[in-house]
C-alpha cells in the first residue's frame, strides 16, 4: 500500500486508496472469517472466527491509516521535484528507464501459444469404444463424447475440484480432471488413448492442471497481451511503478520480469506502424486492432479479457503521458486497481456462498436436475474465478506498458506517441473508440 508519491496531491489520493484498501481488506476478513468458522467448526468456532476478523479489520485500519500519512508526507517532500519534471517536460520522471531493444527477447512460457481446437481437422472421429476409459470417468462423460460437450464437462469439473474453492485440498483431483481435459480436448492424444491406452502417453509432455485451467480464460489467445496467467492470482493491487519490473532476483521475480519484458517488446514492435507518423501505416495499425478486437471477442470470456486489457492500456497510457495523458497523479489507475483486488476479495466469499447453497439444494434434487444445477452453478464460479484472475492481468498489463514507454533506446517523441498509441488500443479493445465496437 505504500507508495512513493510525487507531489502532495498525488500522496493525498494515493493515501484516500490506501486507508480505502486497508478498510476493505477488514472488512472482508469480518466477513469471511466467522462464515468460514460456523462451516468448518460450528457455533464457537464461528465466534472465533468473529473476534479474529475484527482483529484483522482494526490492524488494517491502522496499517492503511499508517500508509496514507506516509504517502501525504512523501509526497509534500517531492512536490517541487516534481514541478521541476513538468516544466523541463521530463517523460522518464519517476520512471525506471530501459533499454528494450538491447533485452534479448524471452522465451514464451511453456503454456503459451493457442491450443488446438477438439475436432480439428485431423480426420479423427470417436470410436464409442475406448480401451480406457479412466480419462473419460475423471470429466463424466461418455467416451463417443462430442468436443462440445467435453469442454463443458471440463468447465465444470475443473470450477468445482479448483482448490481455491476447497482450502487449497485435493488438488490430485483436480489435477486429474486437468491431465484428462489437456489429453481428450487434442485430437491427435485422444485417438492414441482410444486405440493404445493410458499408457501409450506416458511419455508425452503434459502442461500442470493450472495451465490447463487459465486457458479457460481466453482460450490462451490473450497470451500476447497479458503473458501467462497459471500463476494464479495476486496477492494485491499492483501499481505498475518501475520497481515491479527491475531489481528482481528471487526466480519467480525473475520469470515475472522476463514475462514484462516480453510483452513490452511485443507492445513496442505493434506499436512501430503508429509512431512512423505515415497515415496508412497509422491507418493499418488501427484497423488491425480492430479486426483483433472482433476475433477475441469471440473467445471464452474474450469481451471481459478485452475490456480489462483495454481498460489498462488506456488508464497507463494516462499515466505514462503524465501532464499529456488523462491522469497525471495516477489516481484513476490506483483506483481501478483497489475495485479489482476488492472485488477479488469478494469473489472469494460469494464462491463460498454459492457452493455452500447449491450443495445443501442438489442433496433434495434428482439426477437431472442436479445436472442442470451443477451447469448453472459452473457458469456463476467462472465469473467469480475471472475476477480473481483480472488483478493479476491488471498488474502484468500496467507494468508492461510502464516499460513500453520507458524505453530509452527511442527519442522522447517515439515514447510519447507509443503512449498515444496504447491508449488508442486501449479505447479499441474496449469498444469506446469511433468505429471500434466489435459486437
């Protein structure tokens, strides 16, 4: 929550968001606390529980409040650096500077790339008779199953085994379901398991379940724009200060800052048309984007992956323009990314919620219609899984563009109009740009 400010203006709202934020987190463990202890231990521990979040929610209060006055101070001391920065017109204020064009660009991660499609022309149709069925059993389907309804069986297993939703245990379930999805929804894996066994795919190179499941947001066409997403959620709003992507040594740091860089270089290199000033080049650019925009939003949640990238294209590009942009104190950015980590928070407790009721309601149901519950349930847990996922792509977005932008190995204009152009992109994914709207 700390934040190093740039001028009084900027502590004073940067230090609103934190005591904001404080509350919030509180208030959420109030919540969350007693119901997790009326389900798992009654009525005494449902009181502990009680008292355990009012402990959290006083400690956060005073954390927050601790927070903002340092983010007041710190700022009333940058104040006339700041003004200095914006009178010299310095773009690299406050900003870590980088040469991007002298990283090597990374690897993507082992789960990147677009999957194959199940029923792809392969000339492969199920047999009906598979010599194991195991697979088949861990999704719940027959093995003449159709691509159709293996993803959706996939879906729902997956929402109901993710150990999110069950304290962090049995996750060899859910493995299971992921190892049977990954095999079942690629043609060519499904026939040598139909005809040979489970057996005949020992060697054969399988992604963790996690990976599996972030493809369902997405279908891993996104991996360009936000990298990979089987991390998991973040633990806390990022605000994309350079920090985030420099000085790292821990390997998970690491991997996180070689995932930026990467998805920085792949921004400046889209970008090239739009900052050459050529009109049809600039032209090109935009109608591009669009014809992207129109294609992703076809995907699994491809409009809510579209409207989160592009809503932080736009808000950091604010933020890179400085006195240019929309949001020189970053305030709206900041803002943004406390709504997404609160209704993260949020999303934990209705997930808890929802699947305490539907539980207690199939137990009176028969199997239809514990079937028919068990698909409507699915559908409300991938919203709550996506808001879970939506801090972790804000944090990447924001910090990627942050680098994009201070790139030292172009002129000041190019930087500036690359800020120019994200949050044209921005407005494009977002469907707020003339001409954009893709539906």
């Amino acid at each position: 929550m700390l934040h190093c400010a740039g001028s009084v203006v900027d502590g004073f709202l940067s230090g609103v968001v934190a005591l904001g934020l404080g509350v919030g987190v509180g208030v959420a463990a109030v919540v969350a606390a007693p119901i997790a202890g009326f389900m798992h231990g009654g009525f005494r521990t449902g009181i502990l529980g009680l008292f355990g979040g009012a402990t959290v929610l006083t400690g956060s209060v005073v954390v927050g409040s601790i927070a903002a006055v340092s983010n007041v101070l710190s700022g009333t001391v940058n104040t006339p650096e700041t003004l200095v920065a914006v009178f010299s017109d310095d773009d690299l204020f406050r900003k870590v500077p980088i040469d991007l064009k002298s990283e090597p660009m990374p690897e993507p991660s082992a789960s990147g790339g677009k999957r194959a499609a199940v029923g792809a022309d392969t000339g492969y149709s199920p047999l009906g008779a598979a010599k194991d069925t195991a697979l088949y059993d861990a999704l719940n389907v027959a093995p003449d199953a159709s691509a159709d309804q293996i993803k959706k069986a996939y879906y729902r297993m997956a929402l109901k085994e993710h150990p999110d939703r069950n304290g962090g245990q049995n996750t060899e379930r859910f493995q299971e379901v992921g190892k049977a999805y990954q095999v079942l929804s690629d043609p060519q894996k499904r026939r040598t398991y139909d005809e040979r066994g489970a057996a005949a795919l020992d060697n054969t190179p399988m992604l963790d379940a996690s990976q599996v499941f972030a493809q369902m947001f997405g279908e891993g066409h996104f991996d360009h724009l936000v990298g990979d997403l089987t991390g998991g959620p973040s633990a806390s709003p990022g605000v994309p200060q350079p920090h985030v992507v420099s000085g790292m040594t821990s390997e998970t740091e690491h991997e996180t800052r070689q995932q930026v860089v990467r998805l920085a270089k792949l921004l400046a290199a889209r970008l090239e048309p739009y900052t050459s000033g050529e009109l049809d080049r600039m032209r090109g650019f935009t109608d591009e984007a669009r014809t992207e925009a129109r294609t992703l939003a076809a995907v699994n949640f491809g409009r809510e992956m579209l409207t989160t990238v592009g809503k932080m294209y736009e808000l950091a590009a604010d933020r890179a323009l400085l006195t240019r942009g929309g949001d020189w104190f970053g305030y709206n950015l900041q803002v943004q990314q406390v709504q997404s980590f609160s209704g993260s928070l949020l999303s934990v407790l209705q997930m808890a919620d929802e699947a305490q009721r539907a539980t207690a309601a199939m137990e009176e149901m028969d199997a239809v219609e514990r079937a028919k519950a068990m698909e409507e349930l699915g559908e409300k847990l991938k919203g709550m899984f996506f808001q879970l996922m939506v801090v972790k792509i804000e944090s990447t977005v924001a910090a990627a563009v942050a680098m994009c932008t201070a790139d030292v190995s172009v002129s000041k204009d190019v930087r500036r109009q690359r800020a120019y152009g994200i949050r044209k992109l921005g407005r494009i994914f977002q469907g707020t740009d003339e001409h954009a709207r893709f539906c």
